[in-house]
C-alpha cells in the first residue's frame, strides 16, 4: 500500500469535501502517493488499464456500500487490493474489516500493520452483494431512503406512498431456510463464511408496518421487532413474478424463483482487525 487511487462519494452524505481533503493529508503524512482520484458517480470509476498506467497498488473507498459494490464488480479482475473506510450509513463492510470505524485510524493501521483477506458474499444471478442482499415488498422503501438523502421531498412522499402500498400488500414466501414458512415483506440475506444469516421480516399489524418503514428511512431496519434469524446454505425466491431486490442497496429485479447463493472473494481487501493466532 504505497500508491492509492482515492474513490468517494458525496451523495453519501459522510464523504463531504473537507473531511475528503483531510484523508488526503493523513495519505501524504503516512508517505502515501496519491495516483488517481474519482469523485463518484459524477467521474467514472476508473478502468484497470487507469490504475496500471498510474501505477496505483491500492483503491481506497471512502463512500458507501452501493459505491462499493459498483468498483468491486467493475474491478472484479484486478489485482491490487482495496482499502475500505466508512464513509456510508450502515458501514457493513468497514464493520467487518475494522475494529475501529475512525478513516483516519483506520488509514495508519493499514499502512503500518493491514494484511489481505478474502469476503463472503451472495449472489443471485450475475448479481453479488458484499453488505447485504434484501428482497421483498418492503425492498422499496429503500429506493424511498435514498430520496430522501438527495432531499428530494416529492419522490420521497411518492416512494414512501408506493412502499406502503407493497408492504400491506402481500408477501415473498422463500424455501430452503428452516422455519421460514411464512409471507414475508422483507429478506435481509448477509454472507458469512460459512453459511448465509437470513432475517426474514413479517410485520402484519399497522405498528409493524409503521415501525419498519421508520426503521428502514433512518438506516437501522434490522431493529424492527419482526425480524426472524436463521442460517442456511441457499435461499430460493418463490415468488409469482420478477421481484425488486437491493445488492448494498442498489436496485436489481430478480426471477420470480431465483436462487441466493454464498462464495468467497479472493484476498483482495485490507483488514486492520488484529490476525487471530
């Protein structure tokens, strides 16, 4: 980790220009060479033959997980590594590759003592998620949460409109998880090395429903009292048509019976958490 390509996000909310600029001196007093930056979505994220021509060695992400996960597929081949900070709303990623959640030590760390290591992830289709996969009728309240960080208060309204609407409406069944039988509004699917943590959400009543759309705009859904904890293998959608799904929070439509399957990444991202013996 010597040259770094510096990758963030505005619209994140976290990534604000001044605290961009002060990364960029904890870079320059860490001796780091800043090869390359990209203001995304309004630059595009850059093409390994832009990194090889700079000669960058390390994407540092300060943004959140959708971001993530568009540089990770986009540079799914590349072999540099990938140095997350936490600079979204739910930060699972630097969650899970950091003890501390503070970019600046994060970036000491990981020039000092950072080691490589590999992630699980779940993908349906062409489709992966590092962060989380969720599916069902409530998925739109999510499309209703990033409106409302752009401040856009019209489509907000509409989308909250639309989500209530799908989530009384009826449920996603899914099979292949123990114990979930029911018709659910929501279904969080988190990678884990050894299996997938499925949280399915069934919120029936009017305070169910109010409490998860709350929860789902102030980013802390998995709070919501309806919330059911399994572990399996693969999840199979069985649903009556295409359904909206978010990978790390970015829109995708699935089959109406697709699968959800778990894998790993190859040792591409720099973990600060101190090495187990």
């Amino acid at each position: 980790m010597e040259r770094v390509w510096f990758i963030t996000n505005r619209a994140s909310g976290t990534a604000t220009p001044e605290k961009c600029e002060s990364l960029e001196a904890v870079f320059a007093e860490r001796g780091l060479t800043l090869a390359g930056r990209t203001d995304f979505p309004n630059e595009p994220i850059p093409a390994p033959t832009d990194l090889a021509a700079a000669d960058a060695d390390t994407i540092v992400l300060f943004a959140g997980d959708g971001t993530i996960n568009a540089t990770l597929r986009k540079l799914a081949d590349w072999d540099g590594g990938f140095l997350i900070l936490p600079g979204g709303t739910m930060n699972l990623l630097a969650k899970a590759l950091h003890d501390s959640l503070d970019p600046t030590t994060i970036i000491h760390a990981a020039h000092g003592t950072g080691h490589r290591v590999a992630l699980p992830f779940a993908q349906a289709g062409p489709h992966r998620a590092f962060a989380g996969l969720i599916v069902g009728p409530a998925a739109h309240w999510g499309q209703a949460r990033e409106a409302a960080r752009e401040r856009r208060v019209g489509r907000v309204l509409r989308l909250i409109g639309t989500a209530w609407r799908r989530t009384f409406g009826k449920g996603l069944r899914i099979v292949g998880v123990p114990g979930m039988t029911r018709l659910y509004q929501a279904v969080f699917v988190h990678p884990a090395p050894t299996a997938l943590e499925v949280a399915a959400i069934d919120a029936r009543d009017l305070r169910s429903i109010v409490e998860l759309g709350w929860d789902w705009l102030t980013g802390d859904w998995l709070a919501t009292r309806a919330v059911t904890y399994r572990r399996a293998t693969s999840v199979q959608l069985a649903a009556r048509r295409p359904i909206l799904a978010l990978f790390d929070g970015e829109p995708e439509t699935l089959a109406a019976d697709a699968h959800i399957t778990g894998g790993m990444t190859r040792p591409i991202f720099i973990s600060t958490k101190q090495e187990s013996a």
